[in-house]
C-alpha cells in the first residue's frame, strides 16, 4: 500500500456551512493524498454529500476553503475541476447517446478539445465495458455499467482526483467488487480519493483512512489498516448513538 | 462552442417526440399554405372574371353607341346605354376591386368576411356593397388554418416543447451534476443548449414563413412583397423571441419539468385565449359594434320622408347644382327626380352614416390600444396588416371606394343634369378604378407601438431570465 | 370506498393551488362570456324588434300606390334569436341578420356582424359555449392528468394497489372525485343560466337549457374519461400531460378547421359569381335550360288567349298583366328555391362532411348539438330564410293578383290599392323549429356523441388492471 505524500491534493480548512438554522458543515479538516483513499462515514444528512459539493463548487463554503492540489476551489472552480473526476450514487448519462458518445461529450466538456475516439474506446474497456456496451444507447445500463462509464470519464481526463458519493449503494455484490477492483486501479494511478460511503466492509476494505462524521464534524478519523472490522463497526455505532 | 452544440443536437435529434411534434408542424405549414393558396387562387379567378365581364360589357356598349346615333339599331329608353341615368346606374359602372394582400395567402384573416368587390354605380352605397362571398357559415365559424393561426397558435407551442426543460431536464435526469463536474464554464454548456433550440426556434419561424410564401406563389420577385415578407419574418421573429424568453424565464426558476411545463402552458394559455378574451371583451363592451339594422330603418324612413316632400327634394337639388341644369326639361325627367330624392335621403342619411362610420374607426382604434394587451393581438395585428388581410386595409379601400363612388356619382349627375349623351369617347374619359394600397408610413406607425413593445417585452423578460438562468444553472 | 377514493381526491383537487387558479380563470371567462353575451343578446333583440316593428309599420302605412310599387318598396325581415343564442350565438355573425324581401327576387342575407367586428375580436372573443367546448376540457385535463400518474410516480399508486382496492372502483372513484371539483364550478354556472333564461324566455327556455346541459355533461362525461385512462396508461405524468394536451389542441384548434377545409374540397360551393350567374341563367331559362323566358311568355301568353277563347289580351275577363306577373314569380320562385335549395343542402352535406372529423374530435359533434339546441345553427337559419320566402312569396302574390282582379287592362301600373291592401297581409312573424325539429337535423352529431360516450364507459370498463410502477 502507498503512503500519503506531503502535499495533499485535496483539503479542507475548517469548512463551515449553513442553511437556516442548519449547520451543515461545521469547521472541518481533512486532506488527502496522492494514492490515498479517504473514506467519509456517517449517518445520512451528517454532511459527506455536502463536503463532497464544497470540492465541486456546488456549495460555497460560508467559511473555510477547499482546496484541490493547492489551489482554493472557489477562487479557481475551472481549474480544479480540470483535475478530478465526480462519480454520484447513479452516474446519470445521456440514454439516447451510446456509452462511447456520452464519454465523447464529457470528455470534450472536460479537456476542450476534441478526444480521439480509439482512446476513449480503450478507457471504456479499462473500466470494464464490452466492445457491443460501447455502441450501446445507455438508457437501459445498469447502475454498474454506468459507474463504469463514470470511471471512464474521469480516466480519459486523467483525473487525479476522486470525487465519488456513495458509488456503491444499490449495487450488487459483484458489481461493487468490481467497482472497487477500478477503484484500487485508480488509487494505483496515483489518485487522490475521497469516497463518501454507508458501506463500512468496503471502507475498511478499499480505504486507506477513515472518517466519522456527525452533524457536519469530524468526529473521528483512523487509518483503515489499524482497526479491524468489528471494532469499527462498533467505533461507527458509538459515535452515532451519542 | 460549435461542438458543445453539435453535441446538443445529437441529444435532442434522438427525440422522438421532437421529430413527432416537427412533422406535425410543418404537416399544418404546409396544409395551412395548401388552404391559403387555393383561397387567393379563387379570389384572383374571381377577380380575373369581373375584369373580363366589364372589359367586354364595355366594349359592347362603346360598339352600340354609333349604331344607336346611326338610328340602325333601337333599344327602349330604359336600356339605353347613351343616358348617362342608365350607363351610371349600371351598363357602364366599374367593378371597385380589392385585390388580395401582398401576402394575402399567408394570411385569411377577415377577408373570408368582408366584400372584396362591388360593382360602383350612382345608386345609394347599401345596394351594392354587399358582395359577400359563398361561404359555409360552419366553417367561418370554425375559422380557418391559415399560416397566421399556425404561428400565432401553433408556433408558440412549439417553442415551449422545445425549451420547456432545457435545465429541469438535465437536473432531473441527473446528467446536470456530471456535466457542472468539468472544468467548463456553466454558462458555455448552457450557452450551446439554448443557442441550439435559439437557432432551431428562428429557423422554423423562417422556414415556415419564407416556405409559406414560396409553396404558395408569393410573387418573391416584387420588391414591395419581399420587403413586407421580411417585415412578417421580423415579427415571426420577435414572437418566437417572446416565447423564448418566457421559457428561459421559466427555466430559471428551478421548477421540476413537469411543473414548469405548466406554467409555460399557464403562459400560453394567459396571453393566447385568457388576455385576447379580456381585449375582445374591452372591445365589445366599450365600443360595441354599431348596429347596422339600426341603419337600415333610418336609410327606409329618410327614403320615405324625401319621397313624401318630393317638391322640396328637387327644389334643394337644384340649388345643389347651380348653373348645372341645361333647360327646364331636366327637372320632369322622372330619373332626375330618382336621383334628386336619392339626394335627399342621402342627406338626411349622411350623419347617420357619419356616425356609423365613426363608431367603426373609434372601434378599431379601440382594438389597437386593447391589442397592447397581449402578444399574441400583437402579433395577430402585425401579421394581418403585413399580409394586407386586416380590418386596415379594408377600411382603406373603403375610403377609396367612398371617394370613387363620391366621384362617379358627380359626373353622371353633371351630364344627366346638362342632358348629355354619352359617346365612346366620354365613356372612356370615366373615373377609373385603382386600388392604391396603404404607404410604408402609415403601416410602419400602427405597427411601431406592438413591435416596440415586443422588443421591450423580449428584452424585459429575456434579459433577466437569461441572467437568472445562468445563476441557477450553477448548482445541480 | 368509492366515497372515500372520491372525497380524497376532491379535497386534494381543491386544496391544488394550480387547480384554483386555472379554475377562477375558467370561471372568470366563463362568467364574462355569459354576461357579455347576454347584454349583447338583450341588446340586439331590443333593436332587432323595434326594427322589425318599424319595417312592418312602413309597410302597413304605405300611402295608396300601385300594388306592383308596393312589392317593390317591400320589407326587412330580421332573423330573431332564442334566449340561448347568449350562450352560443352560433352561425349567426356569419350568416347575416336581416334579408330584404322585395318583388322579384330572392335575396341573400346580408350584414354578418362579424364583417363589422375587428380581427382581434375574432381572435379573442369568447362565447360561453366556446368556453364549455373548449376550456372546460382544459380544466379537466389539468385536473384528471397526474390522477393515476402522478401517484405512480410518487409510489402511492403501489400502496394502494397493495389494500387490493379493485382498479374499476378506483377508476370511478377519481372520475367523481375531479366531477365533484368540476362541480363546483359548473353548477352555480348552470343555476345563473337556469335563472336568466327561466325570467327571459320561459318553461320552453328551459327544456332547451336542459338538453344544452346534457350535451355538455355527456361531452365532459367523455373528456374526463380519456383524460383517466391516458392517466391510467402513460409512463408519467409528464407524458400524460403531453399526451392530453396533443389531443386537447387536436380537439379543439386543429381538427375542426382541417375538417371544415376538407368537406369544402369534397363538396365544394360554387363562388358567388358562379352562384349568381345559375340563378340568371335558371331565371332566363329555365331550370332545364331548354325555355328560353320570351318563349315561354308567348307561350303563356297563347295559351291563356286560346283557353279564355279571346285574340287580345284587352279582352281577357281579368288583368293580364297581373296574371303574368305572378306567374313570373311563380317561375321565379321556383328557380330561387331550387338553387338555394341546392347551395342549402351542399352546406348540410358539407357538415356531414365535417363531423367525420368527429371520430378524432368529439367537440365537432358537440358544437353542432349546441348550436342545434341554441336554435343559432345552420338549419334553423334555413327555417328563417324560407319563411321570409314563403312571405315574401305571399305579399309579391297578393299584390299581382290586386293588379289582376282589381286593374282594368290599361291600368296595370297606374292602379292604386290602400292600405286596406297592405293590411290585408298579417305582420310577418317567424315561428322557430321546436326542439325535437332542430334536434332532427343533427342525428348525426348524437350519434356521434353517443358513440363516444359508449366508447368511455368500454375504455372504463376494460381497464382491468393499471401498471403500479
């Protein structure tokens, strides 16, 4: 397993959010690395999605920065966004479009230029599509087929960051092994990965550190190898119980 | 930019919907052009009818004037065409013809309503302006598909679905999320969405509009045609505009797209049916139509009462006509006498008239300021007026027709008062009938204040929808 | 179960704030139609009236003249309208108002309102029955579209269908539900329009509302039920909504202009020229075309001499001139009823023609109906026209055969009759087809409207089982 190096390429300085009354996110820190893979824990409404969207410039922070490869998100949105790719519970595509032109458009949406078709071809077979998948109109694509596309996308940029919000739910077993075999792929490659996820086997399993959020905080964060599965099970209850 | 819209386009041509709702468009252009084409066609047969039966009626009677004078042929006095009472009443009158619009087949409008002929003669106007076409009442009042209604109704419709979900859609569908992931700036990506379907509203408004004009053989080589057939793409234009701004202003407020393509429909529905209703209803209840069986009983009473003081009739007539009355004969002339009591009657007539009339003009101004009410009255009056099917024009020939009938009336009753007979020579030296249409002038001042407001419309709606369209589009 | 599915979905229905609005729209609409239409009615009738009144006074207080001056000098008659006419005024703008009844000949109604109107009006103006036919339907539309879809897509449906609520009752139970919302704005509509036409025209009024009533009921009886079942069957409300909204502007705006167009193409009428070139022809000729009028006037004229045994006609026992004049009536009146008669019947074979179109559109049959029961419609126009014929006939035949029982030979234009004469002719009134005459002529539309209500309650009928997800 890789470590983390230095400088990280994604970071959160004391990210505060807040709608109404709410606080969604309240003064949080994290970074990770390069080759690292960040695993965000918590109830539903605790705040993962919302840090993930502070990254992707669909939240403004009210305070504190997010910040992809040193550079803060919101002053330089175009430029950060050059770097990572965004895999959503449901990667939602084109359903009229083949596989292989809704990696065309988002791949001309993502480098501005025009991609060159054989390669785009290639990252889709990377990610685990047949040759008949390619000219396949993706509107009956499962939800695996479409991450596939997804891991796609964020190869023919060459992202070296992950944005992935709870890409695994719904999935079946082989389905999410296999996503997590690309994952592993990616992380290889160097990626900096943040994953917010429900699924404490796989952040144990394809995580190199974990966090434990509530309420918008950080209420903890280990690294995946020194706990095992039954104490993070029981480290994740706890937490939410107080 | 060009591929982010190329790309569009690969989206939405695999709508099978879009390609649904277009051949039903262009299936109502095209019969909408089909109906307006065999309408001027029959219009202009009609006419082509009239001209060639006074052509001929005249001619024959130019023939039988010598051989009258040469005493080798006889007709009773009552058919004689050399009496200027007989040739004005009917042998020599002129056909006063309004012909089609300039853009007439695009356009029926009110002309399947109004005369658009009458043959002039010195009688009173109300027996002869009254050529009504054959028409089954059923279909007037189901109106007609002409390429007017097709824009005014249709076209709108059109450019609702097209645009109704240009971001809802993304959303709901989820893909806005993916593609706000780029490193793009929003408002390019939503820059080729509403530039395509831009482009795809203003090229059917042109298709149907030029296409229209062609597939019904506007005389495209007529500079006076070409220019009015811009004008009407310039309003087809701005109407499409207007919608597309409404649209864009719907789309910025984040509605779902189910939600938002009921509001759009609300929009459609307030400025179509809801808003022209109130205007017609202002129309009706502040200037209602004056009544013209009213009329006709003053017209019978005022014919009576000169009848009844008949003495008085032609005593006023002769002081009408000072100097013009050639010997004493001519006052026992029983058809001097017709036309003295004619006189008569007219004259009581004459502020009744007036204020018929009157009535009529204040009804129509009326109509232009209600117009201002909705877009859709806008652009139904731009478009009647450019094609020349409107109450505009009708009013138009009529005060020419007013004035030709003034001037025919004059000279027969100047010859018949000095007992003329007419000669070939004096029958070719009648008024002629000419319809001269409106100038650029006048047709460019009624239609500024509608256009104008469009634009303001456009600009007024367009421009903060766009803005806020662009803000929304930022978040998935 | 029925009363509950139905009161749930009326109280959500009302509680819709998209409901309320568009209904106080429709309401509003509704409501400005009905009084504009009624002021307008009550205005034109007191006009048409006094107008009539006015013409028949002329008439009777002719001073003495020729009896032939007489016909000449004639009367309008102007064409009455029903109470109801102030909700459907029918053909009425377009068929003309007043017809000018003179010797000779036979003439076409003139002053359509609507030649007077502005375009903006034609555009914009609303009767009230345009209203029932065409946004009422709207309503029901907005109303009854997300009914099945909307729960599908909010998953209520599913819940449902797990109670085992039968899908036959729940079908019924939303069409009450949207009728009971609908309810409550067409009764107090149908109340005012009971209480204006109970104070203006009676008991006869009445019957006349009630069949309205029924035909617009069994109308939206059938919109709504097309409106459940794509409901019922589309993917999404979204779809349904589409769907309902192609058919309602196929319904209301397209098909019946396309209709109107096609039966001209198939039955076309002759031009007005054309029109008026037959009658000349018929007049000079015959209908045949083989008798030629100087023939047949010495014809008649021979005739006449041989069987009253005389050589001149001085020496007739009556006036000859009279006689031939009527005569000359006779003939013309002949050939007026045939053409007319014949343009007539290519109108009704036109609107047979038209209500094909009522296969896709019901409102074309529906339009028909109203107007029928309205007493605004086509055939009822005809009524009229051929009563002011058969009075004009009359007065044209009284006053020739003056002339001819009553004028010395020499004297067939200087005879002068009184006003006894023209009294002698009782005031022209025009008596209206009874309801179930009118109703006659538009077989064809019930059936129509029969046969869609039919296929509403098969399409409820069949819908067995409705697709929860």
């Amino acid at each position: 397993m890789t470590t983390a190096t230095a400088s990280p390429l994604l970071e959160a300085h004391g990210l505060t959010k807040r709608y109404g009354d709410t606080l969604a996110l309240d003064t949080l820190h994290l970074s990770v690395g390069a080759g690292e893979v960040y695993c965000l824990l918590g109830a539903n409404g605790a705040g993962k999605s919302t840090t993930i969207s502070c990254f992707l410039d669909f939240v403004r922070p009210d305070a504190g920065s997010a910040m992809i490869g040193g550079t803060v998100v919101a002053q330089d949105p175009i430029g950060t966004k050059r770097r990572l790719a965004y895999i959503p519970e449901t990667v939602m595509l084109y359903g009229n479009l083949s596989a292989l032109e809704n990696l065309e458009y988002f791949a001309t949406l993502a480098t501005g230029g025009r991609p060159v078709r054989a390669e785009l071809a290639q990252h889709l077979r990377t990610a685990g599509l047949t040759d008949a998948q390619l000219e396949q109109r993706v509107g009956g694509f499962s939800k695996g087929m479409r991450q596939k596309v997804g891991i796609a996308i964020a190869l023919a940029k060459g992202a070296d960051v992950l944005l992935l919000d709870e890409p695994t739910s719904g999935l079946d077993p082989k389905a999410s092994n296999e996503f997590h075999r690309l994952l592993g792929l990616m992380r290889d490659r160097g990626a900096a990965v943040l994953m917010a996820t429900h699924d404490l086997f796989r952040a144990k399993e394809s995580g190199t550190r974990i966090g434990i959020m509530k309420a918008g905080r950080k209420v903890a964060e280990l690294r995946a190898d020194e706990i095992g599965h039954a104490d993070l099970e029981q480290l994740y209850l706890t937490h939410m119980h107080d | 930019m060009r591929e982010l819209m190329a790309f569009e386009w690969r989206v939405l041509r695999r709508e099978r919907t879009l390609w649904l709702v277009l051949a039903v468009f262009l299936g109502l252009g095209a019969h909408a052009s089909a109906s307006g084409a065999r309408f001027t066609g029959e219009r202009r047969a009609a006419i082509a009818e009239l001209t060639t039966e006074q052509r001929a009626r005249l001619d024959s009677i130019a023939a039988l004037m010598p051989q009258l004078d040469a005493g080798t042929v006889s007709v009773p006095s009552f058919l004689d065409p050399r009496m200027p009472a007989i040739a004005g009443r009917g042998a020599a009158a002129q056909y006063a013809i309004l012909p089609p619009g300039p853009l007439a087949a695009l356009s029926i409008g009110q002309a399947d309503v109004q005369p658009f002929w009458a043959q002039v003669t010195t009688r009173t106007k109300q027996t002869f302006f009254v050529n009504d076409e054959i028409e089954n009442p059923a279909r007037l009042l189901a109106g007609r598909l002409d390429v007017a209604f097709v824009i005014l109704v249709v076209f709108p419709l059109l450019v609702l679905a097209l645009t109704f979900d240009v971001v809802a859609g993304e959303r709901e569908r989820g893909t806005l999320a993916l593609v706000l992931a780029q490193p793009v700036e929003p408002r390019r990506v939503l820059g080729a969405k509403v530039g395509l379907r831009a482009l795809l509203v203003a090229g059917m408004a042109i298709a149907l509009s030029i296409g229209a004009a062609v597939a019904t053989g506007l005389p495209v080589s007529d500079a006076q045609t070409v220019l009015r057939l811009i004008a009407w793409s310039g309003v087809v234009l701005l109407y499409g505009a207007f919608w597309f701004s409404v649209a864009l202003f719907v789309n910025a407020r984040r509605l779902s797209a189910a939600a938002s393509a009921v509001a759009l429909l609300g929009a459609w529905l307030l400025v179509v049916v809801v808003l022209p209703a109130l205007a017609a209803a202002a129309i009706s209840v502040t200037h209602p139509v004056p009544s013209r069986i009213v009329l006709t009983t003053q017209l019978r009473e005022a014919t009576d009462a000169a009848a009844e003081r008949r003495q008085d009739a032609v005593a006023t007539f002769i002081l009408d006509h000072p100097g013009a009355v050639s010997d004493s004969g001519a006052l026992s002339d029983p058809l001097v006498q017709a036309v003295a009591l004619q006189d008569a009657a007219e004259r009581t007539m004459a502020p009744h008239y007036a204020a018929f009339d009157a009535a009529l003009d204040a009804q129509r101004r009326a109509a232009e300021r209600f117009r201002l009410l909705s877009p859709a009255l806008v652009v139904q009056g731009a478009l009647l007026d450019l094609s020349g099917s409107g109450e505009h024009r009708f009013r138009h020939y009529e005060q020419q027709f007013d004035r030709y009938h003034q001037a025919w009336r004059e000279t027969f009753t100047a010859r018949m008062l000095r007992r003329e007979r007419l000669n070939p020579a004096s029958l070719a030296a009648l008024p002629d009938w000419t319809f001269v249409e409106e100038d650029w002038d006048t047709l460019g001042a009624r239609l500024a204040p509608g256009v104008l407001m469009l634009l303001g419309l456009v600009l007024a709606i367009g421009v903060p929808g766009w803005r806020a369209l662009d803000r929304a589009a930022r978040t998935a | 179960m029925l009363r509950t599915i139905a009161s749930k979905e009326y109280r959500e229905l009302l509680r819709d704030g998209r409901f309320r609005w568009a209904g106080s729209i429709v309401a509003g609409l509704l409501l400005v139609a009905g009084l504009a239409g009624f002021t307008a009615w009550r205005e034109q009738a007191a006009q048409r009236d006094a107008a009539q009144a006015t013409m028949q006074a002329t008439w009777f207080n002719q001073p003495s003249k020729n009896p032939h001056s007489a016909a000449h000098y004639g009367l309008w008659a102007f064409k009455p309208q029903m109470t109801l006419a102030f909700v459907d005024r029918g053909v009425d703008p377009y068929t003309g108002t007043a017809s000018w009844l003179e010797a000779h000949r036979m003439n076409e109604f003139r002053f359509r309102p609507a030649m007077d109107a502005t375009a903006a009006q034609r555009f914009g103006e609303w009767t009230a029955a345009g209203v029932l036919q065409q946004l009422i339907p709207l309503l029901i539309i907005l109303l009854g579209f997300s009914a099945f879809a909307g729960e599908r897509e909010r998953g209520t449906l599913r819940q449902l269908a797990s109670l085992g609520v039968p899908t036959a009752t729940l079908l019924r139970g939303k069409a009450l539900g949207v009728t009971a919302a609908l309810a409550v704005l067409c009764v107090p509509a149908a109340v005012l329009g009971t209480v204006v036409v109970t104070m203006s025209s009676g008991a006869s009024g009445l019957l006349r509302l009630g069949a309205l009533s029924a035909v617009y009921l069994a109308y939206f009886g059938v919109i709504l039920t097309v409106t459940l079942v794509v409901s019922a069957r589309a993917r999404s409300a979204r779809a349904a909504l589409v769907t309902l909204l192609a058919l309602w502007a196929a319904n209301g705006l397209l098909v019946p202009r396309v209709a109107a167009d096609v039966a001209q193409a198939a039955f076309p009428t002759p031009t007005a020229r054309e029109f008026q070139a037959q009658v000349q022809r018929g007049l000079a000729t015959g209908i045949d075309g083989h008798s030629p009028s100087g023939a047949r006037a010495d014809a008649l004229r021979d005739s006449v001499l041989r069987a009253n045994g005389v050589s001149s006609v001085a020496s007739l026992p009556f006036n000859y001139d009279g006689f031939s004049m009527q005569r000359g009536e006779e003939h013309a009146n002949e050939v007026y009823a045939h053409y007319f008669g014949q343009l007539w019947d290519r109108f009704g074979q036109q609107d047979r023609a038209q209500l094909v179109g009522a296969v896709v559109a019901p409102v074309i049959a529906v339009r028909f109906l109203s107007m029928g029961i309205a007493g605004t419609d086509f055939g009822q126009h005809r009524a009229f026209a051929e009563q002011a014929e058969a009075y004009r006939q009359e007065f044209n035949r009284v006053m020739n055969n003056e002339i001819r029982d009553r004028a010395r030979a020499d004297e067939s234009f200087s005879y002068q009759a009184d006003s006894t004469l023209w009294r002698s002719i009782p005031a022209f009134t025009y008596e209206a087809p009874s309801l179930g005459r009118a109703l006659a002529t538009h077989t064809v539309s019930l059936v129509a409207l029969g046969a869609w209500l039919v296929l509403a309650a098969l399409l409820v009928g069949r819908e067995r089982r409705i697709e929860v997800a």
